[in-house]
C-alpha cells in the first residue's frame, strides 16, 4: 500500500465516523442535517483512474447508508457527484485531461473552489433527497430540503477546504 492509499483510507474512516456518530445526529432547526462526507469527494485525488474513484465513492456512499440505515440513496448520490465531478471541473477550471495529474483543490483560488463545491452539493442533495423522497407531490420538500441542508454543508465544507490550506485566504 502506497502512502497516498493509506491517507486516503484515514480520511474514508475518519469522514464515515463523523458523520454517523456526530453529523447525522446533528438537526439545526429541526430540519437542516450537515453531510460533510462529501469533503472525501472533493479531495479524492483526480489523478488516480475514473473507474476507482468510482468505485471508492460507491463504497464510501455504501458504508454511510449502513451506518445511517438510509437504503442506498447516500451511495447513489455519491456515485453521481462523483462521475459528475470531473464533467463541472472542466467546465469551471478549462483544464485539459493532462493538468488533472498536478490538480489540487487547495490550490486554486477561493471562487473556484466555492463554485464547484456548490454546484456539486447541490446537485448531491437533489438527488439524495430526490430519492428519499421518490415522488413528484414532494418537489417543494426536494428543493427546500436541497437547498438548506446544501448551504449549511457548503459552508462546513469550503471552510474545512480552507483551513487546510497552506496559504489560507490569501490564494486569489
């Protein structure tokens, strides 16, 4: 096992424990629940092969619905903001399939992180309350729920990103 497997590992543990010991306990004003085990999809390294990254965000997905009891719909979620990940990358940073193997989200300036964990979180809570809910008379419960819990998440989220910066705040 390489070094960056086993950090990654860490870092797989570490996010499904927070958030099924902690997060999923957590209910701001009764409704708005923090999922900041999207953070391991925003630092997974985009270096490594497409179809791995899928398969660890299958698996990370997988290992929360156990923990959670939550039927599949965390896995499905994760999968899809996962092969969706690489797709709003290139649109967002214009980077060429060759610029991905010295990519790091640490590294790029503060807009671009925040827009592309948005749009990434909000379209994983659509389809992770989409399924939950699983029926159209429940829209505006899909979009309210989509909506609070993704703000409240982008903020832990951008703001873990941040404080693990080397240059905090200052990388524009």
């Amino acid at each position: 096992m390489t070094r960056d497997t086993l950090i990654l590992a860490f870092w797989l543990v570490l996010l499904v424990l927070i958030q099924t010991l902690v997060l999923n306990h957590i209910y701001f004003f009764g409704f708005i629940n923090p999922n900041l085990y999207l953070l391991f999809i925003f630092l997974y390294p985009f270096e490594t092969k497409r179809s791995n990254f899928l398969i660890v965000s299958f698996l990370f997905g997988f290992c929360i619905d156990i923990f959670s009891n939550t039927g599949g719909v965390n896995a499905a979620a994760t999968v899809a903001t996962a092969y969706f990940s690489l797709p709003i990358l290139n649109l967002i940073l214009n980077k060429q399939d060759n610029d991905f193997k010295l990519f790091k989200l640490n590294n790029e300036p503060v807009i671009r992180i925040v827009t592309y964990v948005t749009i990434l979180t909000f379209l994983h809570h659509f389809i992770l309350f989409g399924l939950e809910y699983f029926n159209l008379k429940e829209i505006g419960t899909i979009l309210f729920k989509t909506f609070t819990n993704g703000l409240f998440t982008i903020v832990l989220i951008v703001l873990s990103i941040l404080l693990t910066r080397k240059n905090k705040f200052m990388n524009q």
